[in-house]
C-alpha cells in the first residue's frame, strides 16, 4: 500500500536524511514554531486520546477546540491553556479562518460530518487531519480531496497504527522476507458494541457497522502489511436484525482479499465479539500479532510459533497518536505529503463499498 521509498516518509526532528529505528529514511527539519492543532470534536477520541497527547509531541500544539458544548469546552481550554478566543462552536467554526495561530484542523467527529468540516477547514486555509475511516462514501472522500488540493494544504488520515512502533517493525520484518515468500494474512477485529442510541449504532452517522468502525484497521492492514493493492473481494454478512444494536447497521462480516502475488487475506470484523489479531504466513515462518492495533499493549511475534517474543526499536514519535501528530506538522513544514493522505483513505472506502456490495450480492466482486 504504501511505498515508503517512493511516497514520503516518517518524519522527526534533526538536521539531515538519516535512517531510523525502524529502518525508514527520515526526513529531518527543525522547524521555527510548533504547529498548532484545532481539535473539532471533544468526544471520547479527540478529547479522551488526542488533546492528552500533544505533551509528546515535538513539533505540534494545541491551540484551538471546536464544540457545540461550551461549558466542557471552557473547561477543557482551561485545562489546556487554551485561551477563550480560540473556542469555536459549529456554527462560527468558519471563522477560524482569521485566528493565524491555527496551522491544522483535526476532525474527531462523527463519520457523517468528516467530509463538511474537511472542506470548511480547507476553505478556511487550513490543513487537515481527519479521522477514520475517512467518510460515509468514496463521493464524499473525492470532494474532501478536491477541496484540499484546491486549496493548496494538505490532507491526511488518522491511521495511527503507521505510526505503531510494532506494526512498523512487522512491516519491515515482512518486507525484509524474514518469513520467506508471504503467502497468507488474516486479522479479526471486533469489540461488543454496547449502547444502541450510539451514533456508531445508526447508520446516517457511521455510514455502516463493525467494518467501518473496526474492520477498517483489518482491510488497513492487509494492505500495508502486503504492500500490495486487492484485485477482488468475497464478503458474507451474519447479524442478527432482532437485536436492538444492529437494525441499522451490520454486527460481523468477513471478508477475502485477493492480491496480484497470490497472496490471500482473510479478514472478520464484529460488534459482538471482542478481538484484535493480524497474522502473516510466510513459506518460511510467520509474524504473530496479538493485539495488534490497540491503544497499548501490542505484541509482536516472529518465527514458527509464539515463543519468540519481539520487542521493537521506538517508533517516529513518543507514542503512536504523537508520531502520527508531528509527522503532519513536518510535511507542512517540509512541503512533503503525508504517508497516509486522503487518497489513502478513498482507497480503503472504495474498497469497503466492494465489501458491502460483495456481501447483499453474494458474489466476488473485482476491483479496478
């Protein structure tokens, strides 16, 4: 998926190309400021994970919320040293547009509203990040880019598990043929889905169920663990319509990938059950990860079974949601695209929508 020698690469601080511990080049810039972030959104994600983590970062800050609660985003300002004037609601987000202190907007909000405020950012003269999966339809992932390019700023995707120290180190190990000709991938991902009045929950919010949500970071995986493009895909969907959680949207779903190598992926995404697994089959040994894209706690193994447990070099930032934070900051700074930019995130949604079409037809659907 992505070709790191060709595309834009991680970046971090310094003087000069070097090469880091993951074995990426890095391209190094000591910029003049540290950019700064408006947070839109403080829900769970943008005010539980992302605002916490600006303190690890080298090249980026918070200095702007966008809610439509202004008691919490008072309180949150405080909290952060935000000052009262760079507190946006939905309603004047536009003028953010002439607070200079504003390099990047990043969408945390519900999966509906991703394309609106990617555009009003753009057309704000700012850059941006916006969350995954990156909207309800490719249509809207087009206009989103559309917008950016038009603008001139750039856009890019929160897939942090780029940015996962683990999920770097099994790539590299993977591409290096540590485990032979790769000729297998599986991952599940799935968590039991509780409230049925979640936005996740309704379908014009989400634009789907488990495979939107947390299948995404299976159907990620699978492309840049292979570093290949799907040609096809088989789906088959199991929900129970009866229950309260999934009448709008879909509970498990499993999906084949077929690559140009041969290469098959077998991935299952689920609202009903808890799990987070990738696995790579070689010709020569495998590369076991369990979890491998949560928060923390990832572990990575490497050889025929789990009996060699790998602990990986540091990944591009202090933590994976810093490194993803600064790497965006640096290509401003640099003029240099992101390793996941918007077009990274059409491409997984056009697929999805190949899923989703597999599944209500029952068939194997080509992609072009």
């Amino acid at each position: 998926m992505i070709d790191l020698n060709r595309r834009g690469l991680v970046l971090a601080a310094g003087s000069a190309i070097t090469v880091s511990a993951v074995g990426l080049p890095v391209l190094a810039a000591t910029p003049e400021r540290k950019l700064g972030y408006a947070i839109v959104g403080l829900g769970g994600y943008g005010l539980g994970i992302i605002i916490p983590q600006f303190k690890n970062c080298q090249h980026s800050k918070l200095v702007a919320l966008v809610s439509g609660d202004p008691v919490k985003a008072k309180r949150v300002a405080a909290e952060y040293g935000v000052p009262e004037r760079s507190i946006y609601n939905y309603q004047n987000f536009d003028s953010i547009k002439d607070n200079p202190d504003i390099d990047v907007v990043y969408v945390c909000l519900p999966v509906s509203m991703h394309a609106e405020y990617t555009i009003r950012a753009a057309q704000a003269g700012k850059h941006v990040m916006c969350e995954k999966p990156m909207a309800v339809s490719s249509k809207e992932c087009e206009a989103m880019i559309a917008a950016c390019k038009k603008a001139g700023k750039k856009l890019m995707i929160g897939y942090r598990c780029h940015f996962e120290a683990n999920n770097l180190e099994a790539r590299r190990r993977a591409r290096a043929g540590e485990i032979g000709k790769l000729r297998y991938f599986r991952s599940e991902h799935g968590f039991t889905a509780g409230n049925p009045n979640s936005w996740r929950l309704k379908k014009a919010m989400s634009g789907g169920g488990s495979l939107m949500d947390i299948g995404i970071y299976a159907l990620n995986a699978a492309r840049y663990m292979t570093a290949e493009e799907p040609i096809a895909v088989y789906a088959k969907e199991t929900t129970d319509r009866n229950d309260p959680r999934f009448r709008e949207v879909e509970d498990m779903i499993e999906f084949e990938l077929e690559f140009p190598s041969g290469v098959i992926a077998s991935c299952m995404s689920m609202y009903s059950a808890n799990q987070n697994h990738i696995l790579l089959m070689g010709d020569k040994g495998r590369i076991d990860m369990e979890p491998g894209t949560r928060y923390d706690g990832n572990k990575l193994w490497v050889g025929q079974d789990r009996s060699n447990l790998i602990t990986p070099p540091p990944g591009p930032g202090a933590t994976q949601w810093s490194g993803q934070l600064d790497h965006l900051s640096l290509c401003v700074i640099n003029n240099k695209e992101p390793i996941v930019p918007g077009e990274e995130g059409l491409r997984d949604i056009r697929i999805v929508e190949a899923i989703y079409r597999s599944a209500r037809e029952q068939k194997r659907i080509a992609l072009i």
